[in-house]
C-alpha cells in the first residue's frame, strides 16, 4: 500500500520560472502537492534551453530538456497558457478556484496588468496563499527593480565575505551555486506552509512577499549579527572561519601524483582542540593559554595557524582523515561531483532518485533531501515535458470537452 505523501490534496498554480520560484515548487511538489506548471507555449520557462548539458535520447542526441530544467522540475505537471491573452487570464482565474496555492515571480505590477494580482486572485478564492517572488519585494524603493542571485550576492554583502582574504590577493567572490534563489526558495516553502496552516485555522489565505535581497541578508547570520553587535565590518576569511579556530581548509602533504592536496578542519570546541592536537602530535598547543580556548585563538590566529600548517603538511589526506576520525575530530575531504555520487554514504542515503523520462528510461536526478518516516516525498512524475499536461488538468479540473480544449488552442492561448 503506498503511503500518503504530506501534502496529498493541496494544489499550487506555479507561474514561476527559473529557479527561486520553482525551486518552492519543486519542494512542495515532492511533499505530495499536486503542482501545476504554467508555462509559455512553445518556450516554456527558460531553463529548459539553458545548456548544454540536454539530456540525451536513446539515440545519444540532444533533446530540449536542458538538465538545469531538470533539476528543478520534478514531480510536477506542465500546462501551456499565455497569460498575456485575455483568454488565458480566464483559464488561468479559473484555475484559481480550484486552487490551495498560487505562486509567481513576474516583477512587481506585472500581474496586475493581467488582473492575476492577489487582490484579484483572492476575491475569486479567499482561502488562497498567494507567494510573490521577487528581487526586492513588493515595497521600498528597490521594489520596481529586477533582481538577479548574482547581483544580490553582492549586494546582500555575501561576496564580501566570501573568497580569499584581501590581503592574501583575494577579491570578491560568488558562491558557486545560486544560494540566494535557491534560499529564497526554501524560505518561500516555509511561508507558504504557514499560510497554509492559518488557512486551515480561518478560511482566510495571505500573501507571501518573498525577496531575494531580504533572504540574502538573512542568510548572513553570524556575521550579521557580528557586525550589528560589534559594528566592525567583517572582511573575506577565504576557507577560514570567522568566529571559530582551527576551522578552515588545511593542505597536507602531495597526492600519489604529486599534486596538492586538501583537507577541511572543522574544530567546534575547546574539547575537539585537544583532540586535534593529540593527532597532531602537538598536545602542547592544546594547553597553551594562547590557544586553549576558542577566543584566545580566534585572538591569536595569526600564530596558531602557521605552526598547524606545517603540521599538516607532514601527512597525506587518507592518513588524516583516518587517525581525525577515529579521534571524533570533525573534518573531511574536498570532493569533486564524481566523488560525491560515487561517495557510499550518499549512495545508502539515496541521493539520486532514478526517473522514467519519455526521452529517457534511466533519467539519474538528485533527490530531495527531506527523509519522513511516515509520509515519504513522492518520486511518480519525472520533470514534465512543455506542455504534456495541458490537455490532462483542463479536462480533470475544469471539466473541459474537446470542443474548449480546440478552441483554446485555436486562439493559442494554450
């Protein structure tokens, strides 16, 4: 008997496109919610052509499915509609009735013009959550501005922190994936879930102003709160830790090849300290009043670090890693994506999720990292291709007949 997913009877009308908006759909879709795309006839959301790579038929070829799409699409349906079409607005406003959660990130004004405003959405079904995703909300006077994970990381103060230090020739620095949508995303889904909740309370829906500058801003967590707390602008650490020592990438001695090699540090306490340096064959710098406490050597880095440096570089990566181990010294290896998903762990941990895509029998795909133990995430639907649920929803949901289905598409609006 297959077990009932969280989010079984909840439906989202999903306007988004890209990645912060689809990124909360993919995720409630994989708790259970029936989430239907909508997308532009014949482009559809523009990652499906941001590639290569494009996952590739039975015949090796390309396909239009470009692997970025993939990634952020699963286990959802994709209907066709062009809400620039009066036409399409009503099919859309109809959708909307029978609808839990309607989520959009055109920029702010952009769904009023098509009367999809949550004013508008809300007076024809009060109960719905309604999640705006934008650059820079729908307030301040940033608000009538696009915005991009790569401006905002910069903007939001993330590319001042990270990269290597400035006076080691470092400069600013993105993160290598698009944290601030990707973010925005995840705290998009938790808003969303308690809309949801007091909507089940009291009838009423809300809106859900979700802006990427505001999460990126959230995001900077301890070191927002070092600066609101000390006033001191806080600089790039490069693989170092602010707040915390040892806690930061180390090199050890060459690989088999001759090439450097890395390890990661991550001492959280005074306890794992001493830890460390009974490894290390330095049990004197574990009780050293410079360095036996966080703070002195968060004081005394400048000291510490160097003579731990030229420790680690006396053994190779396996060697450390197994003797740290072995000791309960949190570390770990810098893995490349080949690494990672042939790691075992990740493997028993199930991160890849096997899909039956029509242009692919074995399409491989990361999975949802969320494990419930009594209402697992759903794995039935494999990204959709453009439009392949257009005729499917509108007859199941809206009851339509053939005639209105061609009439749609006579007028293109689907």
């Amino acid at each position: 008997m297959t077990s009932p997913n969280s989010l079984s009877g909840i439906r989202v009308l999903d306007l988004s496109r890209v990645l912060a908006g689809p990124w909360c759909t993919q995720t409630l879709a994989d708790l259970g919610a029936d989430v239907i795309k909508i997308e532009r006839p014949e482009t559809g959301d523009d990652t499906r052509t941001w590639g290569p790579p494009f996952l590739k038929n039975a015949q090796g070829q390309d396909t239009p499915e470009a692997a970025y799409y993939l990634g952020t699409n699963r286990n959802k349906r994709s209907v066709t509609c062009d809400i620039a079409q009066p036409a399409g607005q009503a099919l859309i406003r109809e959708l909307v009735a029978h609808c839990d959660v309607f989520v959009e990130n055109f920029k702010v004004g952009d769904m009023a013009r098509y009367g999809l405003d949550y004013e508008s959405i809300k007076a024809i079904n009060p109960r719905i959550v309604y999640c705006s995703v934008t650059g820079f909300g729908q307030t301040g006077p940033y608000a009538d501005r696009a915005g991009y994970d790569y401006a905002i990381q910069g903007m939001g103060g993330l590319m001042s922190v990270t990269g290597e230090r400035d006076d080691l020739g470092g400069g600013p620095q993105k993160v290598g994936v698009a944290v601030a949508d990707l973010m925005t995303g995840m705290y998009a889904t938790v808003g969303i879930l308690a809309a949801l909740r007091h909507a089940e309370k009291t009838g009423r829906g809300q809106q859900v102003d979700m802006a990427l500058l505001d999460t990126q801003v959230a995001m900077l967590a301890n070191l927002g709160a070092n600066y609101l707390v000390s006033g001191t602008v806080p600089g790039r650490m490069g693989n170092a830790h602010q707040n915390i020592v040892p806690y930061q990438v180390f090199e050890v001695a060459p690989a088999g090849d001759g090439s450097k090699d890395h390890i990661i540090i991550a001492v959280g306490n005074d306890a794992q300290f001493r830890k460390y340096c009974g490894v290390a064959n330095r049990p004197d710098l574990g009780t050293n009043p410079l360095f036996a406490l966080n703070s002195d050597r968060v004081k005394n880095r400048a000291q510490l670090v160097p003579m731990l440096e030229a420790v680690m570089r006396t053994r190779r990566k396996a060697d450390w890693l197994a003797a740290l181990e072995a000791a309960k010294v949190p570390c770990g290896a810098i893995n490349n994506l080949a690494e990672v998903f042939a790691d075992p762990h990740i493997a028993s941990r199930n991160m890849v999720t096997h899909w039956q895509h029509p242009h692919q029998s074995d399409l491989r795909l990361v999975s949802s990292p969320i494990k419930l133990s009594a209402t697992p995430v759903r794995t039935d639907r494999p990204p959709p291709l453009l439009g392949q649920h257009t005729d499917e929803v509108l007859r199941t949901v809206l009851n339509y007949a053939d005639a209105k289905l061609s009439e749609l598409k006579g007028q293109k609006a689907i």
